[in-house]
C-alpha cells in the first residue's frame, strides 16, 4: 500500500498525457511526477520545465526510462496507438503500474502480447476508457446495477463524429489509414467498451459489419478545389476549410500546431506562424485530396451469448458531435444524448391510464467530449494503485480485451463481407 503521493512517470508528451497529468497540479498531495520519456526534445524540454524534472529523469523513450531502477510508482503512457505495446511491457517488466491510452493494440496479436506480461507481472493496467467516468455512463450503469430496466435485451449506441473531428483527426490527420487504425477501433473502442461494460458478465458470439469510406473522397471534390486550403479558389465557403477550423477558430490546435510551433507551452501562437504551419504541413491539405481511407460510416452489430443485440453506428460528417445510446431492458428502457448531460428512462406502466412512467435525470455535465471523465479516471487510477478496492468503472487490461475484439472483428466483417465468431479473433 502506497502511503504518500504516488510518483508518475509520464511517457509519450502529448495533449492526452499532459492532461492526465494536470491532476497532479490541482493534487500535489496524490500525485507527483517524477520523470519523463519522449524522443520528441521539444515536448520533453516544455514538460521537464514545467514539471521540474532534472535532465537525469528524462529520457528519449520508453524503453530507456524502463532500462534504469525504477524511480516512481506509476507510468501514464500516452504514446500514439501503434507503440502502446511496445513501450508499456518493458515498463510492466520494470515493475511500473500503468494507465495506457486507448486503443490499447492495433491487432489481437500485439493484445495477447501485452496481457500475457500483465498476467506475469502481477502490476496494474488501466485503460483509459475515459467515458464510462462521465457521469453520464456511470449513472446510467449505476441504474442497471440497480435493476431498474431488468435484463438487458437491446442497446444501440450512435457515435456522431463532427466534420471538423472527422477531418482534423481521419481525413487529414493521423489516424486516417485503416490498415494501421480502422476507425471502429481508434474512435469507437469507447462506445464498444460501454456495450461491453453495460453486458458485463456476458461474452458476445458474433460480429458483423458495414461500412466504408464513400464521403470523404475524391470523387466528391468540388470545382475549383485547390489541393491545399491555403491555395484555394472556394476556401471561404467550404465547411472543411482548414484556415477557418485551425486559424479563424482556432480548432483542434494540439494536432494542427504539433510540431514545430510550441503550442504546449502556453504561449499564443500567432496567426501568421500558425498559419505558415499548417499551409506546410498536412493539416492544410483539401479534404477531398487527402490519403485518408478509413471508413467515414460504418456500423456494428453483436450477438452476446444471452441472445441480446448491440448495434452500434459510426457516423462521420456530423455538424455536432456527440454519442447517443438506448438501452432496452425486460423491464424499461434507457435513452439518452450525451452532450446534454440528461437521459431518459421510460418504463412500461402496470396502472390504468398510463401506458408508461417517465423519469428524466440530469447528471449536471453538457459540452464535454468526454463527458467530464478525463480527471475522474486518474483519480480512479490512483485509488486501486493504492490498494483501495476497484470502483465500478475501473477498466482493467481484462475488462477490455472484449470490446477490442469486437473492433478488430468489425474491420474483418466490413473489409470481407461476412460474420466473424468471436473465437476467431
Ligand atoms: N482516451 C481518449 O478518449 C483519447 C482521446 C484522444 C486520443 N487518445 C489516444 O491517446 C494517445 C495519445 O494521443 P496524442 O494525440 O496525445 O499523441 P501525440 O502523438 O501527441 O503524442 C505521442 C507522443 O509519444 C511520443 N513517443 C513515440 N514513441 C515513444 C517512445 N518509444 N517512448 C516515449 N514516447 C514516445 C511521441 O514523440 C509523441 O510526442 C493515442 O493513443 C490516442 O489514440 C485517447
């Protein structure tokens, strides 16, 4: 049992680390940080002073960072998706407990890897499967714990994904290629988890899947499209115009501005460099002459065991982003938007009169992409590192080896054609 502030070592310097790291800021108490590893030396040096860390305790890579005495308690890993194995098992095999981004591998194969050392090593995994943290999801599974909607028969969960999330992050950014992050698993695994955690206990059987990239594409280019928005004869009124999303409104600047541009240090980058930036790099790019090919539609449906369906659709291009969800039980039904904050639970009535009850609860959280989950898992994190018993949202490595094969099989099902059994994956 771990008796003062925990000490984090944090690998892999980006938007998502530093703001799981920023708990440590309001909670100096709980948590410290104590080094850090990044081959980028921009993000190293901004973190080493903003942190404090002495040039001994930063490091150029994971790997290095591990290959010394272990020197803190906890790792948070926000690598990018493809070196999520590869740095966290030599951090595992140092002994470190640690909190890995999502998704957690890009193929079943890599999965196994990195449950086999978790299962050898005896250390703490935890994912960041932010969204069962926003109250939103934890009340709703609060309330079919409770067994308010009986058992569940049906859920169907939406992901809306905005035009501008859509281009910044799968047209233009960098998980626009399918063989290396099909869609359903970099953005989806969130919503495949909550189906999962939702049905816990229950193993789903089959998957099936359609889907695939028929919007965002070439052939929809408009007249007088120029290759980049920066040399462009209709930028002005293009909704996907990378001079009004990263420069007018200043959108999505820890993509856009990564890079040269030390946006992280807190510092304003002006227009003019920003602008230089991204006419250079491949944020300006036209979305119609991008090398994105995942899916910009696609939809899952899953056989569990017990006979209950989920369905869940990938919707890109939407001009608000958000997810949705219903969930039918025995008994009643849940439904709900999360970006609102409030959900819905109807139950079919047993008086004359009525033909249902309906009960509207308000969690208090709108306008947050992650439901206000972000510094709540941290703070989960920190608690069963310390011993305490696991809370009802703790996503251990195990709690998410299903819904990552539900991805992988969804991009099996959709890229051939036909239901995939779950003991394939
Ligand atoms: N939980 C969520 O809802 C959520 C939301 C967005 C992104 N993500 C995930 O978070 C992760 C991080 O995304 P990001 O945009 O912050 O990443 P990023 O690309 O900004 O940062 C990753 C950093 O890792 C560093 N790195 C590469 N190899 C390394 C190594 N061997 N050792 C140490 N560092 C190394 C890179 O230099 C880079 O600075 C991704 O897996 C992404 O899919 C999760």
């Amino acid at each position: 049992m771990l008796v003062a502030a925990v000490r984090a070592v944090l690998v892999g310097l980006g938007h998502r680390t530093a703001c799981y790291a920023s708990y440590a800021e309001q909670n100096p108490d709980e948590m410290e940080i104590v080094g850090l590893a990044d081959p980028n030396s921009m993000r190293l040096a901004t973190f080493a002073e903003k942190w404090n860390i002495p040039d001994e305790r930063c490091f150029s890579s994971a790997q290095e960072l591990a290959a010394i005495p272990k020197f803190g308690d906890v790792a948070i890993n926000g690598t990018m998706d493809e070196v999520h194995v590869e740095t966290s098992i030599p951090l595992i095999e140092a002994g470190y407990h640690i909190l890995l981004e999502k998704p957690i591998a890009p193929s079943p194969v890599e999965l196994n890897l990195l449950n086999t050392a978790v299962e050898k090593s005896g250390v703490h995994v935890v994912i960041c499967h932010v969204l069962r943290y926003a109250p939103f999801y934890n009340v709703i599974k609060q309330r079919i714990m409770s067994g308010d909607i009986g058992e569940i028969i049906h859920i169907h969960s939406t992901e809306n994904v905005s035009y501008h999330h859509m281009a910044v992050a799968f047209v233009r950014g960098k998980w626009n290629r399918r063989e290396t992050n099909p869609i359903m698993l970099a953005k989806c695994c969130h919503d495949l988890d909550l189906i999962c955690w939702f049905n816990s206990g229950i193993n789903p059987i089959k998957i099936s899947s359609m889907g695939g990239r028929h919007f965002f594409s070439s052939k929809n280019k408009p007249d007088k499209s120029g290759e980049n928005c920066f040399d462009c004869q209709i930028e002005r009124e293009c909704q996907h115009s990378a001079k009004r999303h990263y420069i007018d409104n200043n959108w999505w600047p820890f993509y856009s501005l990564s890079g040269e541009i030390n946006y992280e240090s807190g510092g304003e980058a002006d227009e003019i460099a920003s602008a230089k930036h991204i006419s250079n790099n491949d944020y300006g790019r036209c979305v119609w002459h991008s090398d994105n090919n995942v899916a910009d539609r696609q939809s899952v449906i899953v056989e569990f065991e017990n006979g209950s369906i989920a369905t869940h659709d990938l919707v890109t291009n939407s001009a608000r982003g958000t997810r949705k969800i219903q969930i039918t039980g025995t008994k009643g039904e849940i439904f709900g938007d999360m970006t609102t904050g409030v959900f819905t639970i109807l139950k079919p009535a047993a008086v004359d009169g009525e033909e249902y009850h309906e009960e509207i609860v308000d969690v208090g959280v709108i306008d947050d992409l992650h439901g206000d989950g972000d510094l709540r898992l941290v703070q989960d994190f920190l608690n069963l590192v310390n011993g305490n018993t696991p809370s009802l949202a703790t996503t251990t490595l195990i709690d998410s080896l299903n819904s990552h094969k539900i991805a992988y099989a969804a991009d099996i099902s959709m890229t051939e054609s036909r239901f995939v059994n779950f003991d394939e994956i």
